[in-house]
C-alpha cells in the first residue's frame, strides 16, 4: 500500500492519528530509535520542524507562528526532558 493510501483511509474514518503504530511505513523511524529513551525522538522532531519552519519563513516571512509555536515546544521539552 502506498503511504498516501493509508493516509486516506485514516481520514475517511476520521481518524486523527494517520498511521498505525505498526504501520510499515514508520517501521524506519521504529529500527532508528529503537533503544534510546524518549529524548531522541523529541529532539529529533524538533531539529526536523525547524527545518520545515526555516523553509515556511522563507516563503510567508512575516508570518511569526510557526517559529513561535516551536519555541513553545522547546520550552516544554526543556522541562519535560530534564
């Protein structure tokens, strides 16, 4: 099944979660953080929205939400992580 395929069915049934946890498609990020405590995947994500959020500014630059909202997020997950 193509990844866009399980997306849509997920959608139809109004799902808010796209992809089952055993989903073939997220089996990559399971092998990649498989071991490590929760912190890897938390920074992880984090370096990743960054990356999105740095192309976004790039195309809407007075639009501030999205760097606000990862700001937020760091926050939390500097004291969350400790």
């Amino acid at each position: 099944m193509y990844w866009l395929d399980e997306i849509k069915i997920r959608l139809k049934k109004k799902n808010q979660v796209l992809f089952a946890k055993n989903s073939e498609f997220l089996q990559d990020f399971v092998r990649l953080f498989q071991g490590h405590d929760h912190r890897v995947p938390t920074l992880w994500a984090l370096d990743f929205a960054a990356e999105s959020i740095a192309a976004l500014q790039e195309k809407y630059p007075r639009e501030k939400r999205p760097e606000a909202a990862l700001e937020a997020a760091r926050g939390w997950a500097a004291f969350m992580l400790k």
